[in-house]
C-alpha cells in the first residue's frame, strides 16, 4: 500500500537544518526512488520550463549505479551541483577535476594518487596521530570546549596543510573559507562567498609562487610540477586543484568526527561497548560513522542522453542528485538501517560516493576519523555534550557546525 509522502524539500537547507531529512528520504525510497523535485521546492513539478526540475534518487542501487555509468551521466555536463551554474563560470570551474569525466578526470586524479593511495595513507598514519595528539593537548585545562571547532575541524586543516607543505594556522584559515563557500544559496551573501573563494584562489597563487621558487617534497610542490598530456597544469588548472584538495580535504573528517561523536552522545550503550573495546570496534565504528553522517549530502550528474532508471524515464540534459544519505540508510541493504550500531557488518555504505569519482582521500579519511577518535575516546574518555548542536547551514554537505562539549 502506498504512503503518503511528507513534504518533500530537499533545496531549502531549512531541511537539514538539525541533519539529513531522513523522514522525507524514506518516503521517497518506498513510493518515489526517482522523483522529479522541482527547483524552487513548490508543490511538486506541475509543468513550466523543461528543466526547472532535479531528479532526486534515493536507493542505494540507483545511486551507485549512476555514479559508476560516466557513459550515460555527467560531471562535466552540468557540475555537481544541482543549481545551474552560468556558462562562462561553469567553463572555469571544469578546471577542477570533479567537473572532468574519464578519461580526462584519470589524467589529473594521476597526479595525486600516491599520497592517497593506501601504502600512502599508512604510511602518514604516525604524523596524523602526532596531529591529534597536538589537538588535544592543546585543550589544557579547559573544561567546555566546541568540539567541532576546536577538535574535530583543527585535524583535517593540519593534515591537507601539512601535505600541501603550507603552514599548519593557514589551514585553519582556509577552512573557515570552505564553510562559507559550502553555504546554502540564501545563507550567506553571494558577495561573501564570492569573496572566500577569491581569498582562496589568491592564497593558491602565492603556493603556486612560492613553490616555484623553493621546490620541497609536498603535494603542492608536485602539482606545481605535475604534467597532463605532456603540459603543466596552467596557474589556473593549479589553483582548481588546490581549492578541490583543500575543500575535499576537510569535509569527511571533520564532519564524520563531529557528527560521530554526536551520535556516541545520543547512544550511549554504543558509545559505551565502543569505548570498552576499543580496538576491536574502532573499524566498524568508523565506516557505521560515514554511513550514518555521510557528510556528503548528493552529487549531481547530467544526463548525456536518454536513460532508464529505475522504470523511469531520463531525458538528455536532465538533472540528477545522488542522495548518499538517503541510499545509506536503504533497507534493501542494511539490516535495521535506522540504528546506529558501531559493530554493524556488512556495511556497504557509499559515503564516499562510487565509480569514477569515488573519495580520492577516502584511506586518509579513514585513518584521520580512527586517529581521532581513539585520541577522543581515550584521553578524554568522560566527554559529554553540554548543549545543543548546530548544523552547516547547507543542502550539499551535512555535519555539526557547532558541537558544545564538557571535557
């Protein structure tokens, strides 16, 4: 028997305002996988301009199907967003490499796969303990402290500045720029977000500079050097890299830390059999983390010609939004996927995306979360939440902006 559908809203970041609406993502897995959700969120698609519509796809086999067929859906066509971005700003951006499609988008991931590769991830592991380590004994004697801020969010910027050979207080900088760019339309100025990326760009020159001048053994140094197609990367190719490094680069880890700490707070029998044994749960923990955040909210694919997905017809030049967080929680895959459990296999969660674009830093995320988690969970094994959390005011990327915590 059919349901009725909540309220379906998945532009307004009012709907993620306190984490992902899996109220609304449960209603359309069970009567609306494939959902043609109009822009502007009023009652649904009755007609108008041909594309003033996303489809919103919300089963775990749908979205990982898409993501895998770059044949039939694209991340250069339209970009990863679904509000359309104008042309002459949408050629820039295709610089980045999660605008490009295979095989261009092989020759740049090329670049940067060692560092991110597993024996690469591993073999950082001791400096990013070393990291979390700093982090904590940094708290002092405080007793309260912000635990995104001033925990979770610190580790990612030290780690991607320490890669990037650039100074570890700048990576603080450059991740107060990426929560504004991440903003929801409407949250923040245009201007001011405009703004960050500009403060971004600029900062990415100057490495560009000063990496030029004094080559060290650092990604940045590499890319400044690196080589596609028999050509190094323009000033420009250079600068898309480094804000996708540094954006990417923090998400995961800070928003997996923040909002897995939170559910350890709000399920303090997992928090407890986590902490008792924790070196035995530590992995199974981390990946049920990722499933039940998943910090990435969608991505967008275009359709590049006529589709079927999932008995629904696709036309070329549709829109389509990857819901992880809905495909997450499908219980067509996960047993009991609405309990949070930090021993749960299998665990084939997608938070880290599929196919071709699947998380270049996937392993170093990984090994950040456990890293930092186990630092958490042991040197401050009485932490508890002394008030409300607030969310990323964002329909693209879902965690805790803000976590307050007793130490």
């Amino acid at each position: 028997m059919t349901e009725t559908l909540p309220r379906i809203d998945l532009v307004s970041p009012a709907s993620f305002a306190g984490g992902q609406p899996h109220d609304q993502f449960a209603g359309l897995r069970a009567n609306e996988p494939v959902h043609a959700h109009p822009m502007d969120a009023t009652p649904q698609r009755s007609g108008g301009a041909e594309k003033d519509f996303f489809w919103a796809i919300t089963k775990h086999a749908d979205v990982r199907a898409i993501g895998r067929d770059h044949q039939t859906f694209s991340n250069h066509l339209g970009g990863i967003h679904i509000e359309d971005i104008p042309e002459e700003g949408l050629a820039s951006v295709r610089n980045m490499m999660l605008f490009m499609d295979p095989p261009e988008h092989h020759r740049y991931r090329k670049l940067v796969r060692d560092p991110f590769a597993p024996k690469g991830a591993d073999a950082y592991r001791a400096r990013i303990e070393e990291l979390a380590a700093k982090i904590i004994d940094a708290l002092g004697d405080r007793k309260e402290c912000d635990l995104v801020e001033d925990i979770a969010g610190e580790l990612p910027s030290y780690v991607i500045a320490d890669l990037l050979g650039i100074p570890l207080d700048d990576g603080r900088r450059l991740y107060v720029l990426t929560e504004k760019m991440h903003a929801a339309q409407g949250t923040i100025p245009d201007a001011e977000r405009g703004s960050a990326a500009m403060e971004m760009i600029m900062y990415a020159a100057q490495v560009r500079a000063d990496k030029l001048a004094n080559p060290s053994d650092d990604l940045a140094s590499e890319l400044v050097h690196g080589v596609v197609d028999g050509e190094e990367l323009t000033p420009e190719e250079f600068a898309w890299f480094f804000l996708l490094l540094i954006n990417a680069g923090g998400d995961t880890t800070r928003n997996a830390v923040g909002g897995g700490m939170l559910a350890l707070f709000e399920h303090p029998d997992e928090r407890r059999r986590l902490q008792e044994n924790i070196d035995a749960l530590l992995p199974t923990a981390v990946e049920e983390i990722l499933r039940w955040v998943s910090p990435v909210i969608y991505m967008r694919r275009t359709a590049k010609k006529d589709a079927v997905v999932h008995g629904v017809e696709i036309k070329a030049g549709d829109k389509l939004a990857l819901y992880y967080g809905a495909a997450n929680r499908d219980e067509d895959v996960f047993a009991d996927a609405s309990r949070f459990d930090v021993a749960r296999e299998p665990n084939d969660h997608i938070a880290f995306g599929a196919g071709p674009h699947f998380c270049l830093g996937s392993n170093l995320a990984r090994i950040e979360i456990a890293v930092m988690l186990r630092e958490i969970l042991t040197r401050l094994p009485n932490i508890e939440q002394a008030g409300e959390a607030s969310w990323l005011e964002s329909n693209f990327i879902s965690g805790p902006k803000h976590l307050p915590v007793h130490l």
